[in-house]
C-alpha cells in the first residue's frame, strides 16, 4: 500500500536530469547536521551511516552494485535541507535520501522531496504528524507524544512522585517549542497530573537560567519536565539545583543523549528519558554498539554510545538497501524516476529486523518503534522499563 497524496502530482513534477552516475554505483544521499544546534547529538549520525555503507559495500553492495555515498552538512538550517534534497535530485542522480536531522529541516525538506519524486528518511525528526501529507516521506523516528506518554506512565506505574509538574522548554527551536507547550502538556492532562502554572520558555543561547527558574520554584513540583537538547538540560538541571529543587527532572525523546548522564553528572541524579534504541537489548545492538564506539575513537569523537538517532541511522541504510532489493533497484540512469518510486512503493510493506527492534511504517510513513525509559545517576545510565513497539497496521 502507498501513501497516495499528492503522488501524481510528484511523479509529474520529478526531475531526473543529472550526471550519469558509475554503472556499478547505487547513490544515496546523507542529509547531515554535523555543525550548527544539532552538532552534539547530531554528529554521529554519519558515523553510524558510514558503518552500514561499508558492510554493506563489503558483502557485495546492493543488488550487485556498491552505494556511492553523497554527504551535505545542513548546518541545521532547513533552508539548506531543501537545497541538499534538491542537489541530490537533480545533480546527484540519487536514488533516495537519508535524513534531514531535525523536525524543523523536514518540514521544509519533505514537500521538496515530494515535487523531486525522491524518499527522504530522517532518523531524528519526531514532531508528530510531518510525513502523513507527503507519500515519498517516511521516519526512522517514534512520536514524541507516544514516549513521553510511556515514560509518565511507568512514573504511574512504579509509584514514583509525579502528583504534579512544571514545564520548561527552548522557545527558539521547532520541536523543543513544541514538546514543551503543546505535547507535555497533553501527555500530563491525559494521565491526570497537575501542570503547576505556564510552561516557561527559554532561548537556546540563554547563559542565565534563573530568573525562569525562581518562577518555577515558587511552588515546588514533584517534577520538571524540560523539552531541549542536552545543552538546555544541563543548563536548566544545573539552575533547579542551585535553587534547592529536589525533584526528578524528566526528559522528552530530544533528551535521549547518552552523553547527557555525563554532562548533567549529579545534578541530573534520577532524571528519567524516553529513547527507542537501548544498547544492551540484544546481541545486535551490543555488537553495534561495539563498532560504533571503535570507529569514533578512530575518528577522534569522544561519545559515550550510540544516541537513539545514531542507531536509526546505521537501520535507514539497511532498511534502504531492503527496499531496493525488493525492488530489483538497478540504478540505471534511463531509470532514475521509475526507480525512485518503486523504492517508495517497497517502504510501505516493508518490514526490518534492525538494532533499534522490529522496524515496519504505519499508513503515515513513520516508523513503529519500542520506548526505553532510562534513568540517570552519578553520571551513569540504567534502564528502568521498556515499552514494545506498537504493531503496524
């Protein structure tokens, strides 16, 4: 079954113009956030993008033929998204597009990719709803909504504090903003805790945290939930603790940075997240985890493990590779435009046994994936309880 929207509309407007690519090559874009406000935990992802590359071109490549890789580093700035999906389409002759990274670069990316007639799959993007317009749109990615609402109800369920909350969150980044004011506060009134006052925003370049902060502690809560990326965490942990407060702090799916626990150290002790990859699941996620921690120490990067994002990269890869040969993808150039929406066609009934689990797409070409709800201590990580991913339909 396809995603048919809007799918006449971009096979008539594909454009298939380009060079003529080697004729043992299959090209495959990587729409990459390397620099910019995603660095931390989006620079990575080309690690664990080039592990699969490599696997894959060792055991003989794709249908007989060897990815050639092609990278554009976006700076996290979604109009350069559009202009690498673009690049891709009409100079590239890629075949599909892993990524862009964030939800704010889909947004835009994702309507380009449509007019081009070319699969995107971004393996960080999770603001709800971004994919299900557009039928060449598909996401290695879990809901927010879905994994805070995991991770409140586990606090329910073991009996930990969270009668009531407060809210803060970065205001000058698409998802962050959205988290904080719209998805926490659905999750909390759907599972009948008290949001204590506004949720409060900050910037991201914000240096001092405490006047937010003191509007917070005006009434104490046993919990704060923070929407942002590590840096906005660690700020935020480290401004609550200077001003006494002693509950857990909790995090959404942006927060699920294994070098959080570090960074926070023994400000963020019980602090708890939701993350859909957890690395000693099983033996395929330990033996990626092995290998991505060894080419970052080769690559000079100093990681703690492989973020949730990095672990969906290394599956888009192989996931892609799937689809092509369940499509017979030759990679011919005469072919580019048909091929590109067989690969499309192939995503919607595929189903992957990837290190994040179980991986198939729903009606909205997002991926259905389990939720792990991680506690930090002492600068370390530990699971607390797991989620199975829901059926696809």
């Amino acid at each position: 079954m396809i995603k048919p929207l809007f799918a006449s509309l971009a096979l008539a407007a594909v454009f298939t113009a380009g060079p003529i690519q080697a004729a043992d090559e299959i090209v495959i874009g990587a729409t990459l956030a390397k620099t910019g406000r995603y660095a931390t935990s989006a620079r990575t992802t080309e690690t664990a993008i080039d592990i699969a590359v490599g696997e894959i071109n060792a055991a003989g490549g794709i249908n007989g033929k060897q990815i050639k890789l092609v990278k554009f580093d976006t700076n996290g700035d979604p109009k350069q998204a559009q202009v690498a999906v673009r690049s891709f389409a009409e100079d590239e002759g890629a075949l599909a597009v892993i990524g862009p990274f964030s939800s704010g670069e889909a947004r835009v990316a994702f309507a380009a990719g449509e007019r081009l007639g070319i699969v995107q799959i971004p393996n960080a993007s999770s603001a709800p709803g971004l994919a299900e317009k557009f039928s060449y749109a598909y996401r290695v990615t879990e809901s927010e909504f879905l994994q805070f609402n995991r991770l409140v109800s586990t606090m329910k369920a073991k009996d930990m504090a969270i009668a009531n909350t407060s809210i803060m969150y970065v205001s000058d980044e698409f998802v962050s903003k959205a988290v904080g004011t719209q998805l926490m506060p659905a999750v909390f009134g759907k599972q009948g805790v008290e949001v204590v006052g506004e949720p409060i925003g900050f910037q991201t370049a914000a240096f001092d945290l405490s006047p937010q902060v003191a509007q917070l502690m005006e009434k104490q809560t046993d919990t704060v939930a923070v929407a942002g990326i590590v840096e906005a965490v660690v700020k935020s942990a480290k401004e609550l603790r200077r001003q006494g407060h002693k509950g857990r702090i909790i995090g959404s799916g942006i927060s699920a940075d294994p070098d959080l626990a570090e960074k926070i150290g023994a400000d963020g002790n019980g602090m708890l997240y939701a993350a859909w990859f957890w690395w000693d699941r099983d033996d395929s996620s330990r033996a990626f985890t092995e290998k991505f921690n060894a080419e970052n120490e080769k690559r000079g990067i100093e990681k703690s493990g492989p973020h949730h994002v990095d672990a969906s990269a290394y599956d888009i890869v192989y996931i892609l590779k799937a689809a092509m040969e369940a499509a017979s993808i030759t990679g011919d150039a005469d072919k580019l435009k048909d091929e590109r929406t067989a690969i499309r066609d192939a995503l919607a009934t595929l189903t992957h046994e990837g290190v994040s689990g179980r991986i198939c797409f729903d009606k909205n070409g997002d991926a259905e994936l389990p939720a792990y709800i991680v506690e930090i201590n002492d600068g370390g990580i530990s699971l607390v309880d797991s989620h199975p991913a829901n059926e696809c339909e």
